[in-house]
C-alpha cells in the first residue's frame, strides 16, 4: 500500500522553516536538494537568484516524511496562499500503483506535472484534484 506524507511549500523560507523543525523536534534531513542542481532548461533558464532555494526537502519525523520545497514565481509554482501551501505526497510502491493513484486523483482536476522520468531517479507527476488538494504522486526507482 501507498504511504502518504505531508509536503509543505513556501515562497523562499524553506531551508529556514526546515531548520526550525529540526531545532525543535530532533533528527536530521534525509536529503536536500536545491533548483540548481537540476539540468539547465535552455528554454527557461533559472535566475541565479533562485540557484540556491530548496527544489525539495525531505525530513523523517515522527514516522513520516516532511518534505517541501521553495515556489519559483513565474516557473509554473503556484501562489502561496495560506492553505494551500501543502501537498500531499504519495509515494507508491511500483510504477504501476503510481500510474493507478494519479489517474484516479486527476479525474476532474488539474494536473500541474505529468507522471514522467526525473533526473533524480523518481517517476514522479503533480496534480491538484477536484477538490483543490494539491497531490505529488512518486515512485522511487530501486537503487542499483
């Protein structure tokens, strides 16, 4: 079965709310991950000023993983807005489940990302369901 975890996104304090969870509940990251470790879009290229924000976090806690990330404005990031500044992140156990859950969450929604191959090793896609809810579907290739 799919495990669910949270998925916080925030304009560009990230590294900082992330370092305030640590301070207060213990542990530490699992991975860090920044925008400019990502392959240069020649079509879009990323303003150096976002080089360094968070393209994803991820911190095990309490028997889950909180993750996050920075919002990019004009790079398909949505408004933050208090409310929707989360996603729920499902992290699939095959390719198959994956595919299943996100085509069963967009009916009727929205998707924001197609379930596709990431640089970094993940099928992953992003949608946000009929709802308004903001889901991160992933699937997490077997490490050789």
């Amino acid at each position: 079965m799919a495990l669910l975890n949270l998925y916080l996104s925030f304009e560009h304090q990230t590294e900082e709310a992330f370092h305030f969870y640590k301070s207060v509940l213990g542990g530490d990251f699992a991975d860090i991950n920044r925008f400019g470790d990502m392959p240069a879009d020649e079509n879009k290229p990323l303003p150096e000023e976002f080089k360094n924000r968070i393209m994803h976090i991820v911190y095990p806690v309490g028997g889950m993983m909180l993750m996050g990330s920075d919002t990019l404005p004009g790079f398909g990031s949505p408004e933050i807005k208090q409310g929707n500044n989360f996603s729920i992140s499902v992290a699939a156990e095959s390719k198959d489940e994956a595919d299943r859950i996100y085509n069963g969450l967009s009916a009727g929604g929205n998707i924001t990302m197609p379930l596709a191959d990431t640089f970094w090793g993940a099928y992953f896609g992003m949608l946000t369901d009929k709802y308004g809810i903001n889901w991160m579907i992933n699937y997490d290739y077997p490490r050789e």
